[in-house]
C-alpha cells in the first residue's frame, strides 16, 4: 500500500463462525480500499491450543495465543478484537480498555444492559476507540436507504417492519449450542438476530419509544453436544436444556411516530438467513432483503401513474458507497464484505483519531430495546425503553 506507514496491530479473541469473518476482512481490506494505516494480523487467541494455532495458519495470523490476558497484555497489538461467546465480552473489553487499547466487539454487546453500560462508560473514561460489529450497516444496499431515508424522498415514515429468520434449530436433535444457553448467550433470537434488526431500525429511522413482546421455546431440551462447529454440530445421547428463546416477536413504537413489527425465529423452515426491512413512508416505500442483499426495493408516490411500481435497484454502481472499492457494475458482493467496510471504518477511525460508529453506545441502545422487549413479556404490557 503505497503511502501508508503507520502499522495498527490487530488482536483477535475468537476463531470460529465470526473468527474467521473478522479474519477475511482484516486479510481482504487493504488490497481493496486505500488505507492510512496497515493492518497486521499479529496474533489470534482460542482456549483449544490445537484449534487456534490452525486457525492462526490457515486465516493468516502471524502468531497465536490460548490465554486472552496474555494477549490483551502483549505491546505489540493496539486494538482487540471481541468475537468470543457473549458471556466472556465484558472481562475482556474491560481488561483490553485498562491496559490503553481500542476494542471492537461483537454483538450482543454484553449478556445485559447493566454490563454494557459498565463496558461503555470504561471506553469514554479511557479515551480508546470502541466499536460494535453491526456488519449490517454496511452494505452498499443498506447505505443507499439510509440515503433515501435522509434526502426526505420517502416523507413521513409510518411503519417499519423487520424479520431475521433462520431455520437451523428445526431439528431437535441440533446439539445444545453455547447459543442456546442464557449464562453464555445471554438470550437465544431475540439478542442473536433480534439486535440485528433493532440496530438497523435505529440506524435508519431513528430511536424506539416502546415495546411490546413475546416469545416462545418450541424445543426445551437438546442432545449435548460432543462437537460444535459454527452452527451445527454433533450431539451425544444425553440431553440438557435450553434456556433462551427460539423465537421472539414484538411491536413499537418509535420517536418519530412511526410504528414497527419485528420477529426473529430460528424455527423458519425454509429461511436460511432471511434479515429483511421494509420501510413505508408517506412518498414511499423501500425493501432489502439480506438473501438478495446487493438489491434495494424502492417504490415512490410521485411517479407517473402509468410508470408506478416497485423497482430494483442493483447497488453495484460506483456510486453506491464502499461498491466501488470492488468489482465492475453488476459484479455483486456477498455477506463477508460488509465485515471488510466495517473493518475498514473502524481502522481509519483509529488512524485520523476521528469518531467512529456504531460504537458501544450504540450497543447499550440496542441491549435497552432488548431488555425492554423481555421486560414487557415477563409484565404482559407495553413497556417504555427508557424504563430499563
């Protein structure tokens, strides 16, 4: 990369599903972006010593550690990256902000609002860089509505609708996954996908009000698992039980007045990993959906009776943002690369010392809605957010 020379040492916690995301994205982003500072791979972190140091090899990391304190610890890295189970976040984000680095981490931000809270104020008091992995955002698709949204061109917003469905708990004999385990997880779809589509709702239309919710456990117990790689996994003839919801629904209300629907299940049969928003405003009307996430779906009022309709936008143009850092026009992207945007963000932030978003903040704004949601099921009423 021509030009740069400042290094930023990368640390990483995590090498499974989203280890390997954060791994392509931070080997992939400076051969297509121009960046002010180069991103060194320096060392991966897992406690399995065998798993981590072919990881380490495979993902292209200079070096490996199984002590995540040791790593935290090391001179040579100046931000850590979170993608550990959810129940280890916040000893690790504290650790890594006392000893002066920046942190990126994964979402759910910690297992509860409390400890998100305590991760955030600990970052500001610090100074350091923090940010949250709402990958999401960072699609060109998903740029291009926030940019329809905030030119005025769909007026008033009246509804947001948001679904995250997957279907890979259908069976039940799919293991007992840390996932479907509250001390680890936190909750199950509501803070695994549920965040997801809160954040983006946040994101694009602004913050919630209130909610109301409920959720359901369709399958209570497991077989426990021998082996887990990803999302599946091989169980044993034991069982044990799960503690946090397959699916979980809710409606709100927003600040600006608009109202929202959103469920999040992983009993979808059929969806494999369907995250999908559609906005109606009173000039229009946009839909994405994630299986088809290189799409936008744009309707407005003002067209000519004759032309009116849904259209598709394919946001593959060089206009459309972080599109043109890839291929030509109409060569599409895929999941992986909103990992490299956001990568990308986060580590020039760090380089310009400039503010960055989504930052912990906005985790402690998605954990508040979250909490919310859970707060009405257990009262059987509306809640406001602002109560948790």
């Amino acid at each position: 990369m021509v030009g740069v020379s400042k290094k930023i040492n990368v640390g990483m916690v995590g090498y499974k599903f989203m280890g390997k995301a954060h791994s392509h994205a931070y080997k992939d982003v400076g051969m297509f972006f121009d960046m002010d500072a180069d991103v060194v791979m320096k060392a991966i972190c897992g406690r399995d010593e065998e798993g981590v140091k072919a990881a380490a090899a495979k993902f292209g990391w200079e070096s490996y550690e199984t002590d995540w304190r040791k790593l935290v610890a090391r001179d040579d890295i100046d931000f850590i990256d979170i993608n550990a189970p959810s129940d280890a976040h916040k000893e690790i984000a504290l650790e890594a902000i006392a000893a002066g680095k920046h942190v990126f981490c994964e979402k759910p931000l910690a297992l509860n609002l409390s400890d998100a809270r305590e991760m955030l104020d600990a970052a500001e008091k610090a100074g350091v860089k923090h940010g949250i992995c709402f990958n999401y955002r960072f699609l060109p698709a998903v740029q291009l509505a926030k940019s329809i949204i905030d030119s005025g061109k769909l007026g008033e917003i009246h509804h947001y609708r948001a679904t995250y469905l997957q279907d890979w708990l259908v069976d039940p004999e799919t293991p007992l996954a840390w996932r479907l385990k509250k001390e680890v997880a936190g909750s199950g779809a509501h803070g695994d996908i549920n965040a997801h589509s809160i954040d983006l709702a946040r994101f694009l239309i602004g913050e919630f009000d209130r909610v109301v919710g409920h959720n359901r456990t369709f399958v209570k117990e497991r077989p426990i698992p021998v082996s887990t790689s990803g999302l599946s996994g091989v169980g044993s003839s034991e069982k044990g039980e799960v503690t946090v919801d397959d699916a979980t629904a809710f409606l709100a209300d927003f600040k600006n007045g608009a109202m929202g629907i959103f469920v999040a299940s992983r009993f979808a049969t059929g969806r494999k990993n369907a995250n999908t928003f559609e906005i109606h405003g009173s000039k229009g009307t946009i839909r994405w959906d994630l299986e088809r996430l290189n799409e936008l779906e744009v309707y407005f009022r003002e067209d000519e009776p004759e032309l009116a309709g849904f259209r598709r936008i394919l946001a593959t143009e060089p206009q459309h943002k972080y599109a043109g850092n890839w291929w030509p026009t109409g060569h599409i992207i895929g999941y992986e690369h909103g990992f490299v945007h956001i990568v990308y963000e986060f580590v020039q932030h760090i380089a310009a010392n400039s503010p960055f978003a989504p930052t912990f903040l906005d985790g402690v704004r998605c954990q508040e809605v979250l909490e919310a949601v859970d707060l009405s099921i257990e009262r059987g009423t509306w809640v406001s957010v602002e109560e948790v």
